[in-house]
C-alpha cells in the first residue's frame, strides 16, 4: 500500500514539492555559512519525494544550535514552504483519491518550519532514546498496527 500511495504521491504533488526542496538546498549551499541549511533542505526533499512509511523523530541530543537554526529557518525559508504544502494540498483535496495525499501533505508541515533536531527514519526503525514526533502512515499502517505489534515484540516507551 506503501508503494502505491507514494507512487500517487509523487505524481500528483510529490515531485513539485520535492524540486523547490532541492532548489532551496542549492541556493543555500552557494554560501558556506548556510551549508547546513542546504542540507536540511536535501533531507526534507528526500523525505518530501516518498513520505509515505517514513517518520520524524526528534533527536534527544539537539541543543541551542537546533533552536537558533529553527528559527532563521522559520524567517527566511518556512513560511513560504508551508504556503506551497498548504496549497498543494488544497488542490489535492478537490478529489477523493486526493485527500490522503493532502493529510500527508498537512502533516510535512511541522518538519518543514522546524527541521533541525529531528531525524526521518523508516516507520518501525525508530531508535532507541528517540521520540516518534509524527508519522506519514498508509490505510494499511493504520489498520495493521506498528511494525512492533506485527513482529510481536513490545513498543519502545514514549519519551517525555
């Protein structure tokens, strides 16, 4: 379901959203001092390209630097990127077969205003000590359980 999903992703927004992505990260990486940014960018293009059966977990060992990046990146970069998921996931929403493409797209959003300090890693592969803080699932997520519940072995505590 996964596949399908980011098949359908990809095609009907996915692609776009994962350009202007990667379009940012070059142009951040033009100046060393922004270089970082950049590569948050490439993260998030990659993880905009196929979101589905991925989450973003908040890394336990992000200090001061996160915060101060997260907010340049809110000023310069953040607002205008959540204009483009906020759109294109109005656009998705006009059809059926849209709307889980525009949750999916709704849900990107808190990563692409706050990027620094979180992780994307598969669903299921969370790693120790770390925080799920949301997760792209398909129907087939949803309805099967985590991949913990599937596997039979107990879920990782929750983080406080």
């Amino acid at each position: 379901m996964r596949l399908i999903l980011n098949i359908i992703w990809l095609v009907f927004g996915g692609l776009w959203l994962a350009l202007g992505y990667f379009a940012l990260g070059v142009l951040a990486c033009i100046f060393i001092v922004t270089i970082p940014f950049g590569v948050a960018s490439f993260r998030l293009a990659n993880y905009a390209l196929w979101p589905f059966g991925r989450t973003v977990v908040a890394r336990p060992d992000a200090g001061a630097g996160s915060v101060v990046g997260n907010i340049i990146w809110l000023l310069i970069a953040g607002i205008p990127i959540v204009v483009g998921h906020v759109s294109t996931a109005a656009a998705q929403a006009v059809t059926i077969i849209g709307i889980p493409l525009a949750i999916a797209n709704i849900k990107l959003i808190p990563i692409s205003l706050f990027p620094f300090g979180k992780e994307i890693v598969p669903v299921g592969a969370v790693p120790p000590g770390y925080t799920a803080v949301h997760t792209v699932l398909s129907e087939g997520d949803r309805l099967g359980g985590s991949a913990h519940q599937r596997a039979g072995s107990p879920p990782p505590r929750p983080g406080y």
